[in-house]
C-alpha cells in the first residue's frame, strides 16, 4: 500500500525578515498513486514565491491532463510552456524556482524529474540512488525556471516502489545541503519509517517538527521534504 | 467523509500550498486555551531533532581569502603595519558578528620576496586567536599568489560545496614582478573562482590599477585607490561591513558592495551632517 506525507517550514532568515516561505509543497491522491513535488524560489528573485507555488501546481496540472504520458522532452516543453503562462507578468526570471516532482501510480510506478538543487532520493527493490549529479559549484547556485532552457538541465529517473520501505523522497536545499552524502540511504530510511508509522497527519507534523527543530548551526534557509513510500497492508 | 477529514481539509485549503503559520493567526485554532498552546510550543522547543545522525552540525561556511602583498615597498610609509592593523580587526569584526547566517572563514595569502605563501589557512574567524604580523621584503610575486588562490578556492575539501560562493580580496602597492597572466587567467576562469566575489585595492601611486580592474569583479565596488595609511583601514572596514551584511542577509550569495562612503574618517567627529 501506498503512503505519503510533505511538509514546509519558513527557515529562520525569512522568518526574522517577515518575508514568506519561498518554498512550495504539493502533495496529491492521484488515480490510486499520489503526485508530490516540491520547489524552492531563488532567494535573490522578488517574486520566487510565487513562481514556487505556481510551479507545483502547474506540474500537477499537468500530470492531470496526461502530459506525462508523451515523450519526456515534449513534457517538459509543455509544462514549462503552461508555467510561463500563468505567471502574473511577463517577468519569470523575478519568479525563478527550482522544481522536483514525482508522480507514483497505484502499481508504484514511480517517475522522478528535478530541475535544481535539492535531493531525490529513493529506494527501490533493495537498492538505493539519488537523481541527478551532486553539486559543484556552491550553495544557492542552481538551474531554475525562469533562468534555464536546457533540456539537459532537467534529471529524470524511473522506479518501481514494491516492497515495504521502498520510497521516493523529495527535498529542497535547505535540508540537503546540510546532510552527510554518505549518509542518504540512512536518513531516507529513518524518515520513511518514522512518518509512515504515525499515519498521513501526525506524519505530516512530524515531519514539520523535525524541520523546526533542525540540527544544523546558524540553519536559516526555508525547508521543505515530501515522500511517497510503501508501507505493509 | 469523516468530520476529521473535513476539519484537515478546510485547514489545508486554507494554507493552500503548506504554508506553516503562527498558531496565533489560525482561525482552526481560535478558542483553545493558551496556556495549552504555549507548553506545546515549549514542548516542541525542547524536543530534540531526531536527524542529527544525518546532518551535518556545523554552519555553512562564508569564507573570505585575502592576498596581501608584501614585497619590500610595503615597508615604507606605514603601509604594512596599517596592513596588519587592518587584518587584525577584520577578522576581530568578523568574530564578533552575533547576528550571521553563516560562519565566516578567513584565509591569508602573502606574496613577496620569491614565492607566494599561505600565511593563515582558512579557518572560522572567531576561532583565529592571533594572526602573526606581516613582514615587507623582496619582489611581488602576484601570479603565485593567484595559483595559491585558485587551488584553494576549486579545493572541495577546504571549501565544500555547502560553502557560500567565496570573496576574494587583493591588496596591493605595486606592479607584478611574475609571470602573473596565466595565473590571473586560471582563477579568473576556474569553476569556482569564476563565481567568487572579488574586491581590490591599489596602495600608492606605483600599484598596478589596470590588472586590479581586471581582478575586481562587482561593478558596484570598483577598485578603491589608498593614498595613506588611514585609506587601508577604512577599506578592511568595508570589506568587514560588506561580508557582515551579505551574512546577515536572507540572501547570502549576493554581493553587497563595499559601502567606503560609510566609513567615517578616523579623525572626524561625531556629528550628524
């Protein structure tokens, strides 16, 4: 069976600033699967708030209306085609965003797709990986819509979740640049077995607690998580 | 559907997208008692994160590597020991910055005499104790200065890739006595040094201000020319309130440029004109 749970929390900068939340979660039941995506707007853009929120719906949009089932690269021209038109002017580098999203099937047929940073973690039939490479250059750098329109800017990745324990996990950069790289699979798995076992809404504000309460000094960026995960019947 | 369901329904309508608010701005949860809410939220201060495991503990680091010269025309004029003057309270600034978002890093690089040399390796500045006077002699050997710069900056050991994008500040008197260009070139062009920052100051007459320009990478912030030992400091200052200020910000990786009309002279009084 099929679980999921997301969720956002301010980080402290923005907070103290009294500006919002530049990230933006979606989490939706889809067909008997779930659609999960996360983005990040660029700290340096005006609006990224707003291009993040749009961002995830958007991708849900698109899921709804079957983009996902043409080739990948006409998907993604159409998604980012309707993202541009929605947005409020015509000024999309003010609402640049980061985006990772996962769209899972009632059989856990699972496809991945980041543009950015952040982290897609997932553990599928025993074995575990992340989407896309890890970072070179420094933090808060990154490919974003509104900024970028290479196709190959895009990561994709394609799973089957089948056993229990198996799960996709979406993250933005303000948790995942403070997590040890050697230490993924570990805290997929922790957090994975410890949302699911509470069920979708004490999941949801455990999931928020371990965000408020993060353990990392002088932490002040925005943070977001989502997972889709199998859990026994 | 269950009355539950209905109740988390409305309320994630309501935040649309999952945006946390204070629970004082909750309508869902108007006319509970705040006593209750205010041991929860004590509750929740006290509860220890469950992902330290995972996590690195450490503040993302802000480093900022400076290259000094110190050939032998440093010597004369005060100018060397307004130098160390000047490094000495940046990095006293940068140590008693409460207020930051990242943990700001100094490094120093000297060139002179022969070779150029790590003078201080990288370290978080309120963990600098002392830093050891700079001394003038000899040639200025700039372009060895640049290679040092630019292995440390593309070094993901020393500065990883949680790092914010680095400032690089170069300080100097007078012309390169090096082949400096393919050095120059290299850090300029390097995927990392490419992305730093860059500030620059010309000491004295005889410094070699085009190549300066051509280091000093924010347009904001050109190359500020020092005529007298009093200008060293004030420019250190801007360099302090520059990085102080992007490290306060909730956007750390833009620059903030150098603000020198807002160092006051020395000697000026206090007065509000």
């Amino acid at each position: 069976m099929l679980f999921a749970s997301a969720a956002t929390v301010i980080g402290p900068a923005h907070w103290e600033a009294c500006e919002p939340n530049q990230d933006a979660v979606l989490l939706r039941g889809h067909r008997g699967g779930w659609f999960l995506a996360v983005a990040d707007g660029l700290g340096s853009r005006q609006l990224s708030h707003v291009g993040s929120r749009l961002a995830v719906r958007t991708a849900y949009r698109s899921l709804r209306n079957g983009l996902i089932e043409r080739s990948t690269r006409e998907a993604i021209q159409g998604f980012y085609r309707d993202w541009l038109d929605v947005l409020p002017g015509k000024a999309p580098g003010l609402m640049a965003t980061t985006l990772l999203a996962a769209s899972c099937n009632r059989d856990g047929r699972c496809v991945i797709a980041q543009l950015g940073d952040g982290l897609a973690l997932y553990r599928s039939r025993g074995g575990f990986g992340a989407v896309g490479d890890g970072r070179a250059g420094f933090v808060n750098e990154t490919a974003a819509l509104g900024v970028t329109k290479a196709f190959s800017a895009w990561r994709f990745a394609e799973v089957e979740l089948v056993d229990p324990g198996d799960g996709v996990v979406l993250m933005t950069d303000g948790l995942a640049d403070d997590l040890h790289p050697e230490r993924l699979e570990g805290f997929a798995r922790k957090l994975i077995r410890e949302a699911s076992k509470r069920g979708r809404r004490r999941g949801k504000r455990w999931l928020e607690q371990q965000l408020a309460v993060w353990p990392t000094a002088m932490h002040a960026d925005d943070k977001t998580i989502g997972m889709i995960c199998v859990i026994p019947k | 559907m269950g009355f539950a369901k209905y109740m988390e329904d409305n309320y994630s309508r309501y935040y649309g997208t999952s945006i946390v608010r204070g629970r004082e701005h909750d309508p869902f949860a108007r006319g509970t008692d705040p006593r209750k809410e205010e041991k929860e939220a004590g509750q929740m201060k006290e509860q220890s994160s469950k992902l330290k495991d995972f996590t690195v503990a450490e503040a993302r680091p802000m480093p900022v590597i400076v290259m000094a010269d110190v050939s032998g025309s440093m010597s004369v004029d005060g100018k060397i020991e307004a130098l160390n003057l000047a490094l000495k309270n940046m990095i006293a600034g940068f140590a008693a910055e409460s207020r930051v978002r990242a943990e700001i890093q100094v490094g120093l690089i000297t060139f002179g005499g022969e070779d150029a040399r790590v003078h201080l390796p990288l370290a978080p500045a309120h963990r600098i104790s002392e830093i050891s006077p700079l001394a003038a002699a000899g040639r200025t050997p700039m372009g060895a200065a640049f290679e040092h710069a630019r292995k440390l900056v593309e070094d993901k050991e020393m500065i990883s890739s949680r790092a914010y994008r680095p400032v690089l500040v170069l300080v100097s008197d007078g012309m390169p006595t090096d082949d400096w260009e393919p050095a120059f070139d290299a850090l300029c062009r390097s995927e990392r040094g490419q992305k730093a920052t860059r500030f620059a100051m010309a000491i004295g007459a005889d410094a070699d201000v085009g190549m300066l320009e051509r280091f000093a990478n924010d347009p904001e912030s050109p190359v500020f020319k020092a005529h007298e030992a009093r200008d060293i400091h004030r420019f250190f200052r801007a360099v302090t309130m520059s990085v102080a200020a992007r490290s306060q910000s909730t956007a750390l990786n833009n620059n903030v440029p150098l603000m020198l009309a807002e160092i006051p002279e020395d000697d000026d009084l206090d007065l509000d004109f």
